[in-house]
C-alpha cells in the first residue's frame, strides 16, 4: 500500500490551480455543462466513451480505477457497462457531483468514490485491471508522476488523454499560461508530445498499443459554431489531406503493460 496523498510533495501545495479551480462548489456545479453541454460537448463524451469501451473490452467485471474522475463521467460510464470501479479526484467538491450523478444513475452500488492525489495513488501496486486518466496530466504539477502511479497501480492497461504539443491547442495553451502568470482567474494547461508520454510510458514496462486524435481545429470553435454536421464534414475533409495525424488534438492514448 503506498502512504496517503499528503505524503507527496506535490500534493502540498493546495494554491496550484489544479487544485484550487476545482475545489470551487460554484466550478463543480458548471463543470459538466461547460465542458460537455451542447452537441460538440456530448460528441466529445461518446467518443472518449467508445475509445474506452474498445480498450477495456470486455468492460463487464473489470476492476477499473478512474484518476481525476471529477464529476464521475467515465468511472460512471464504466460501472453502468458491468466494471467495478474507484473514482479518486482531489476535489471534494466534484466528488459531491459524481455522488449524486452515480445514484441518479442507479450506479452506486458498482463505483466509489474518494478523495486522493494522482501524484500519489493511496493503491497497492498492480491492484487494478486498467487506470483510467482524462483531463489531469494536462493540468498536474508532475505529469510524469501522474503517469508513474497510473503505471503502478494496473495491472493490464493505463487510458490517457492530453493536449498535443504540435496543435493549434499549444497557442492556446501558451496565452492561458501567460493569462495565468498575469493573474486572471483562468484555467492553464500544457501540452505534451506523443513522443514524450510514450517514452514516459516505456519507462515504466508499457507500450503504446493505440493512438487517437480527435480535432485538428480547436475545440472552442467546434462548440461556439455549435452544429456536429459542420464539425464532422470540416474535421473528415481535414483527416484526408493528412492534418489529423500530424496536428489532432486532444491526444487518447492507450498503453500495455
């Protein structure tokens, strides 16, 4: 068993915004409807959910272990599916969300729920069939320990997704930074290089077994044109000249041990 959260250096240091933006009971209570609302929010949730679905299968009776699970999305998704799962994000208050979403949903009795740090996974090693992680390295103080733990504690296969490095995302991902530093209130974020994660994940005994890009045109233009047809039609007509391979962003990620 690895000690408690606390244990991590990390994890000390509650003012990064990792932790800050989302210990907010006002951000908790938003988080689904700005992330997911409307027709590009809800594409986005059926594709990260199909990409699961193909990389855990057979979903029913796995044990699955969702770090950074918020307001419970996947850890839900996957108990709904058969899996027995632990949900464990550093936000109290988005745990309170992905409760009452999981009893609403007749899932509680499949998913638990706790808080805990993914720079340090309060699991024994190899104790679950696969670790689940959407939206965290992105944001974590040490992606690589993010990643270190989710490697520690599965046993089979570990599901990442983050922001690609080469993207229109890095633009973005360069002005909130600078935003941040400058003190407004914003959300930062990184952006990694496909090449960069799978060496991290070879380090740790894994191999990347599947890649998938999702957009080559930021995801908040998809959602302010708001129409699923345009997206389709403009995000295919740019996969075919070969742009998706070379600049699709967010990156999902699944490795093998």
């Amino acid at each position: 068993m690895t000690g408690s959260p606390a244990d991590s250096p990390a994890s000390r240091d509650r003012t990064h915004y990792s932790y800050a933006h989302y210990a907010d009971a006002g951000v908790a209570a938003g988080f689904d409807a700005l992330r997911f609302g409307g027709p590009i929010g809800g594409y986005l949730l059926r594709t990260q959910a199909a990409i699961v679905s193909e990389a855990l299968a057979p979903i029913a009776g796995r044990h699955v272990l969702d770090v950074g699970t918020g307001t419970g999305r996947a850890a839900i998704g996957l108990a709904v599916d058969g899996a027995s799962v632990i949900g464990l994000d550093a936000s109290g208050e988005m745990l309170h969300v992905a409760r009452t979403r999981a009893a609403e949903m007749d899932a509680a009795a499949r998913v638990s729920f706790a808080v805990a740090d993914g720079h340090r996974l309060p699991l024994p090693d190899a104790s679950v069939d696969a670790a689940v992680c959407f939206r965290v390295l992105m944001h974590a103080i040490d992606w690589r320990v993010c990643l270190a733990e989710l490697c520690r504690v599965a046993r089979w296969r570990v599901v990442i997704d983050f922001p690609a490095r080469p993207s229109v995302a890095a633009l973005e991902s360069a002005g909130r930074r600078v935003a941040r530093a400058m003190g407004r209130r914003v959300e930062a974020y990184r952006v990694m290089s496909a090449r960069e994660v799978s060496d991290a994940f070879a380090a740790h005994g894994f191999r990347v077994v599947s890649t998938h890009r999702q957009f080559v045109l930021p995801i908040a233009l998809h959602k302010a044109v708001g129409r699923l047809g345009a997206t389709e039609r403009v995000e295919g007509a740019l996969a075919r000249v070969g742009l998706l391979s070379r600049f699709g962003s967010p990156v999902t990620m699944v490795a093998e041990r």
